[in-house]
C-alpha cells in the first residue's frame, strides 16, 4: 500500500496519487459506500502552489517552489507534516495528504488530512538560508493554514527549530502569539513532552497488544528494527526495557546482529553521541548490510527507515512472522500482496505509527487550552488512543476475515465517508 510503488498498469507506472486512489476506490468498491462520496474523497478540497524566492548566503536569488494540500475536513482541521526534500511535488503531496486522512480517522482523532513540502536539497543550505525559506514559505501560505484550518507539522528533513519558525512567522502575520499553528514545536514555546517518542513509544504498545491477543510471552520475542533514529531507537529502547530480545537494527550506514540480543542502552548512548552508528563496534556483534538485515529469521520485523523497503525483488526472502510498520510506506503494493499470500501478519503504517500524530493531537488541545500536560499524562492518553484504535481494527480483520491494512482502511474511510453524510455537501 505504499504511495511511492510504481505499480504498471497497462504497461505504464502509476503516479503515488493514482496508487491512493485506487487503494481509496478498492475499499468504497468493497464497503459499498456511494460513488459521489468516493469522488468527493478522491480530491483534494484545496492545493496551494507557491513560488518562495530566497536571497542565498552569496547573494544569489533562488526561486523555491512549494505546496500545501488539504484532503479534507470534515472531521476536523486538517494535519499532516512539511517535508524538505528534491523529490517533492504535487502529486506526491496530494497521495501524502489523503494518507493522512486515513491515519486521522484510523486513530478516531478530530483532524483531517493535510500535507505539505517544498523543494529544495536543504543538505545543501546553510542554517540561515533554511530559515529565510522557512519564513518566505509559511506567508506564502499564511492564509491557509491556522489552529482551526491547518496545523503543519516535522516530516522530512525539517525538525523543531523549522516549527518554530514557523509558529514566529504566523504570529507576527496575525498579530499574536499562535502556539496552535503548528505541533513538533520545542517545549519552551508550546510543544509537549513526550512528542519525540511518541511513535516509537506508540508501535510497542501495538506490540505488546498484539502479542498477549496471540499468547506471545514478551521475553520470548525475537525482534528486528531498521532504522534507529527517532522512531526506531525509541522503539528499541522500550522493547528493551520490558525484556525483548532485539536481534538485529541498522541505520542508513548498515546493521548490527546478535542472535542472543544487542546491548540497546550502549548502542542508544554512542547514537546519541556521534549521531549514527557507523563506527559503532562490539566484539560480540555481527556488521550486516541493510539487506541481510530484513532478511534475518525473527519473530517481529519493524521496518522504522524510509519506504519501499519491502519489496517484490525481497518479499519471498523474508524469514519473519510478523511486520509492524513504523515508517511510512515501507511496503510496496505488490510485496502486500505477497506478504497476504504467505500468511505473514503486517499491521500497516496508518495504524502502528499514528502515536506521532495522536500526539501532536495533544499539543495542540494543549496550545488551545493553554494547560500544560505532565508526561504521565501524555503516556497514558497514547496508549489508551493507540490501543483503542488497535482494538477496533484487530475485531474488524477478524470478523471479516482481512488483513490489517484492509480493516485500518475500512475503518477509516467509513469514518470519513459517514461525516460527509452528516454534514452534507454545500450549498
């Protein structure tokens, strides 16, 4: 199911927003809900394409192109991240935006979907530059976004420092001081505590859930993570603490094995410290590269990188019994397909790594309340909503007998489609 799957059709690629709508077309087709409902949620309500000029460091003017979409908000203002990136366009932000809708209403939180991006290689862009397009770009769509219209977020390549400057940009546009208008933002200026492991924090609750529906003993759980940066390393970290063996994890620079478990506190500590794990080393450990490394013979498999990790060209050469999606599109439509064939249990991205955006969900009822949340709070709030939705889901594949990816889907598009209902379409 993920976006960025070139699937053929007739011989020709597919586009990530052609992928989204016929994932979004198979599921009204199967739920039988009304083909104007599916044409209305098959567009973008709005698409906004800016062009930022930005004067560089050496004087040079450079013209940035960038966009923001809401898919739709009927059940809220719309949310979803801003990424940086070269390969961003409008396409790839309408799919991401729709997505999003789905993740909203999976997770049963009041927002509709929303993206946006800009493109640019910010590797090659001093701190400065970074934020001068940061500040051209959020006037560019000043009008557009908002605590009660559109709530931006991190996503690719940009981080709490670009919030902020987002939030700074809106508040001196409309005057005061909008903490609202964006989450991800730093503690000391409206973010929460406990944003930055929520997702990972998020997955080991479905985890855990998952493995007492199925009378699978925690400690006996043998777990492979790619990826160890945000989202994957808070995952380890906690799987760690509640006595999981963790295997096998690997970051952009390769992966690390040890069939009787790797030392996760020392791996998150040099991590911490050098900002990967590329020299990281362990007399006791195995160098493996990112391939071997989904390929290892485990219980769980989490792939936390980036998408399209799991394909046709690797799918058959798994050796796990269950995936759980902590990145975004980790899967390919075709390796789905043969994930389903071979009886492998996947619980999909809309649904395992929502613990990010059911977060943000708390900045910004915070933001709005103006009261601050205690990290106690904030844990049992993401696990009682993850867990919520997870239960959902777990019912609906077992009593229609889908995998979880179509339940995560059922569930989330009739959500939709039944707002619609309620609220009619105007005029």
């Amino acid at each position: 199911m993920s976006i960025n799957d070139k699937s053929l059709i007739k011989g020709r690629s597919i586009s990530p927003l052609e992928n989204a709508r016929m994932q979004l077309k198979n599921a009204c087709d199967y739920l039988k809900i009304d083909k104007n409902i599916y044409n209305y949620l098959s567009h973008p309500i709005q698409t906004l394409i800016v062009n930022c000029p930005v004067k560089m460091d050496d004087g040079r003017v450079e013209i940035f192109e960038g966009f923001r979409v809401l898919h739709n908000n009927v059940r809220g203002p719309g949310k979803g991240g801003i990424r940086y990136s070269l390969d961003v366009d409008m396409e790839e932000v309408q799919a991401l935006a729709m997505l999003m809708t789905w993740k909203c209403a999976c997770a049963n939180i009041p927002f509709g979907g929303a993206k946006g991006g800009v493109r640019c290689d910010p590797t090659k862009m001093s701190k400065s530059e970074i934020e001068r397009l940061t500040r051209r770009f959020t006037a560019s769509i000043i009008d557009v976004i908002g605590p009660d219209k559109d709530i931006p977020a991190p996503d690719v390549n940009t981080n709490p420092q670009i919030m902020s400057y987002i939030m700074d940009t809106y508040s001196m546009g409309v005057g005061k001081t909008t903490p609202g208008v964006v989450t991800g933002k730093p503690i000391e200026i409206g973010g929460i505590v406990g944003r930055k492991s929520a997702t990972g924090k998020g997955l080991a609750y479905i985890i855990r859930e998952f493995a007492r529906r199925n009378n699978l003993e925690l400690e006996n759980l043998k777990v492979v993570i790619q990826g160890f940066g945000n989202v994957g390393g808070n995952l380890a970290k906690t799987l760690y603490k509640w006595n999981c063996k963790i295997i096998g994890v690997s970051d952009i620079n390769g992966g690390y094995y040890n069939p009787n478990g790797l030392d996760i506190p020392k791996m998150l500590e040099y991590n911490e410290t050098h900002g990967n794990l590329a020299n990281y080393e362990n007399k006791n450990d195995e160098k493996i590269s990112n391939k071997e490394l989904l390929q290892l013979e485990c219980d769980i498999l989490a792939p936390c990188a980036i998408e399209n990790q799991l394909t046709h060209e690797n799918v058959d050469k798994l050796k796990c019994k269950y995936i759980i999606e902590g990145a975004n599109g980790p899967t390919t439509t075709q390796a789905d397909e043969i994930i389903n064939e071979r009886k492998i249990s996947l619980i999909p991205d809309i649904l395992a790594n929502s613990g990010g955006v059911i977060c943000s969900y708390f900045e910004w009822v915070q933001d709005l309340s103006a009261i601050r949340w205690s990290l106690k709070r904030v844990n049992k709030e993401l696990e009682k909503l993850i867990l919520d939705a997870f239960d959902t889901v777990y019912k609906r594949k077992i009593r229609e007998n889908v995998s979880f990816r179509m339940a995560a889907y059922f569930i989330a598009i009739e959500r939709v489609a039944k707002a619609i209902e309620y609220r009619g379409i105007y005029p």
